[in-house]
C-alpha cells in the first residue's frame, strides 16, 4: 500500500494556487511606504528613493503609479528586465517540482547549470564550480580558497586601490574603501592594495622572489563601484604571466561584468579586455538569475578547484533548484534572443550618443552594457535626482560620474529618450547660484 500512495504523490499534478491566500500589498502612496519602511527596516541604505510596485520590460512602477526607464537594472541584476516571462515561468515551474534540497543531495537542475557555466566561461578539464547566492559570497569562497593555495607560506594576497568585493568580512577585507572596512576593523590580515592600472606597481609586488609569498591577485576587469573603469590594455596579461610564474592565482571578479554584461559572457573574453588570458578563478553573480539570488565561484583546471575540500565550505542555498532554474533560463533567452549582441552594437551606440549630448558631458567609457557618464563638475547626484524626476533610473557612483547598467532588452528608442534628458539639462549645472 505505501508504495502505491508514494507512486500516486510522485504524479500528482501540482494543486491549484489557494485564492485565500494574502496577495502581496500595494496600496497606499509613496510617502506612506516610506514612513512604514523607516520603521521597519533597519537603516542601512537610507530611506528609499521610490517604492516600487511592478515592473514590466526595462519600466518599473511606484506606489503611485509614475513610470520609470530602468537604466540601473538593479545595479546590473536584472539583465532580462522585469517579469521576463521566460524566467518567471522556469521558477514558477522549478518551485512546483522541487524547491529546496539540502547540499547533502543533488538536482539534475543544479548539475545542469554548473556544466552550462564550465562551458560558457570556456573551463579546462577538471574545472569545477562552487555554487552561491550573491557575488559577496562567491568572492568569500574565492578568499578562502586562496588562502589554501600555500597556506602560511603564502600570507599576501593583493587587490586593486578602487576595488569592491563585498560587504562579508572576507569581502570587505578585499574591498579598498576606507568608508566600507573601517568600521569592522580589524579584518582578515594579509590584504595589500595596488594603484589602480599601475603595471610598474604590479610588477614591483612580484619582484626579487615577493611573488612567492603571494596567495592569489583579485582583479575587476572593468571597476564597477569605482566609477566603471576599464584596467589598461595589457594589465590583465601582465598578471597572468606574473601569478602564473610564482604560483599565485590570478582571480578575476565578474561579478558585475559578467554573464553578458559587457556583450561577452565574461569581460575577460573580450579581446581589449582580457587578451586571451585564462584566469585561475572567475566569480559570478548579479546578472547571473536575471534577478533571483544566485552567485558562483568558478575553480578553471585540476589543481585550483581541488583546493577546497569536503567540509571547507559551505552553503545553505547555494545551488538550489530554483536559483539554478533561474540560471538556466536567464542564459537560454540572452542565446535565443542574440542578446550579446544586441548589448554590443546599443552599447556602442547608446555611449556614441551619450558623448555628444551635452557640453556636461567630459567622458563616456565602459563595455557593453556597463557604461559611465562622466560629468564636467561634481553634480552627478544632482543630475540623478533630476533625471528620477523625469522618470529615469540612475546612479551617480561618484560625485562625477553616473553608472548605466540597463536590461538587455532595452530598445534604441527607450534609450534614446535618456540622451535627449540629458542634452535638455543646463549647461551650467552645478555652478548656478
């Protein structure tokens, strides 16, 4: 009898959702959900700019009703836009299957994904993949997992003056803004900051034997907090031949760049980028569920993804089911729908037009999808509440430069109507009285 009943469950169609249960709310104003958040929810990032309600495409909704053009993407989250139809039906259909395992077992969704990002990272035989929920996470496996490749014979680990890494110990550890690390002070020991792009300075850290004592270079191929500032031509391969020559690893975070971001899977595969070099680790998240949580550490070849044992590390949610199915499905509709190349060719378009725009306008850099607006004077918080005023989504990452990481699916014409924005704005911005 048990076997029939376990039978039946195992073909059960999944019951119908429960009309009883409470739908999420959404009534009631701005200002009202933000005197409620004020209350609620600690105050770590300030009150909110807006609310939001819903979102459809690259557009989002506040609470009361004003439409808004998604330039930010979630901080380079939501690569698909909002209620992607494709990736809601694959969690909603992943969630109905199998939601959550321990990591005491496996899923064929979970296996799936990490040999989808072994493949699309290009990973040597014997690579593997540590599966986590955000890119804070997958560079604190990244730290302890350096701190393996020759333990106390290896106390230095190097990263670059402008980084950000995290906010987790390990990942604060690796991020260089004093506002960030000295709080939590002291952190984990070890770390050393290079100029940013200095390749004298980089080989200075290697040289006369140093680089024996070196663990492991954490590396952005384009800083995303910092400004969205590419590393020079060749820097990337200057570090590859250095960690590879003393047996450092050379850790490439992706985190923001990954995924598509940049119009190449990865930033490092772009030829000006990345010149061809193989990284010993890649770390990935943001854009990498289209917006569900789901991060990865990515060990390429034998010997790096053997350093973390049974037992070193862990996690709860990493890899389950539905953030894989998310995963699978954010990577199946950038390949169906030629989205690399879309970002490509917009991408290239969209900062062609954004120089010219206006006499605020002193730079336009980036790859891709990843694009700063540098401004002539330090008003780029003022240019981001005028521009969430007029219905833009922004973010002035420094005082002079704001930060664009739309949708993939953002049209020519949708971003179009931010260059006109911005050619609108007074010329003298910033020094009126």
């Amino acid at each position: 009898m048990t076997a029939d009943v376990t039978a039946g469950a195992r073909h059960r169609a999944p019951s119908a959702p429960d009309a009883a249960l409470p739908v999420p709310p959404t009534e009631g104003s701005v200002a009202e959900w933000t005197d409620r958040y004020t209350h609620a929810l600690m105050d770590t990032f300030g009150a909110p700019q807006r609310v939001l309600v819903r979102g459809e495409g690259p557009y989002v909704w506040d609470a009361d009703g004003k439409r808004y053009l998604d330039l930010l993407g979630g901080i380079a989250v939501n690569s698909l836009g909002h209620a992607h139809p494709t990736l809601t039906a694959a969690i909603s259909a992943q969630l109905g299957t199998l939601g959550h395992v321990s990591n005491f077992f496996g899923s064929p969704t979970q296996i799936a994904f990490a040999e989808r990002l072994l493949g699309l990272v290009g990973a040597p035989a014997g690579s593997r993949v540590f599966l986590t929920n955000s890119g804070t996470e997958a560079n604190e496996a990244a730290f302890k997992l350096a701190r393996r490749n020759g333990g106390q014979d290896r106390p230095r680990i190097l990263a670059l003056e402008g980084s950000f890494h995290g906010r987790s110990m390990g990942a604060l550890a690796l991020t260089s803004k004093a506002a960030y690390r000295e709080p939590f002070e002291p952190l984990p020991g070890g770390v050393e900051f290079l100029p940013f792009g200095d390749t004298d300075a980089l080989e200075a850290a290697f040289a006369d034997g140093a680089g024996q004592q070196v663990a492991a270079l954490f590396v952005e191929p384009i800083q995303g907090e910092a400004g969205v500032r590419p590393l020079p031509p060749g820097y990337l391969a200057l570090a590859r031949r250095l960690t590879a020559d003393s047996g450092a690893l050379l850790v490439l975070d992706e985190v923001q760049t990954g995924m598509g971001r940049t119009g190449a899977w990865f930033a490092h595969h772009l030829p000006q980028v990345g010149g061809g070099i193989t990284p010993d680790v890649v770390t990935v998240a943001k854009g990498l569920g289209g917006g569900f949580p789901v991060g990865a550490l990515i060990a390429l070849g034998e010997p790096v993804a053997s350093l973390l044992g049974r037992g070193q590390h862990g996690s709860t949610f990493g890899g389950n089911p539905v953030a894989s199915a998310a995963g699978l499905a954010t990577i199946a509709v950038i390949e169906r729908d030629g989205l690399l190349g879309h970002v490509t060719d917009l991408g290239a378009r969209l900062r062609e037009r954004l120089s010219g725009a206006s006499p605020l306008v002193a730079e336009v850099r980036g790859e891709g999808f990843l694009i700063a607006v540098e401004l002539s004077s330090p008003v780029a918080g003022q240019v981001a509440q005028r521009a969430l005023e007029a219905g833009f989504i922004v973010n002035p990452c420094t005082p002079t430069a704001l930060r664009l990481a739309p949708p993939f699916v953002l049209t020519d014409e949708q971003a179009g109507t931010f260059v006109d924005f911005l050619a609108a704005l007074p010329h003298d911005l910033g020094v009126q009285p």
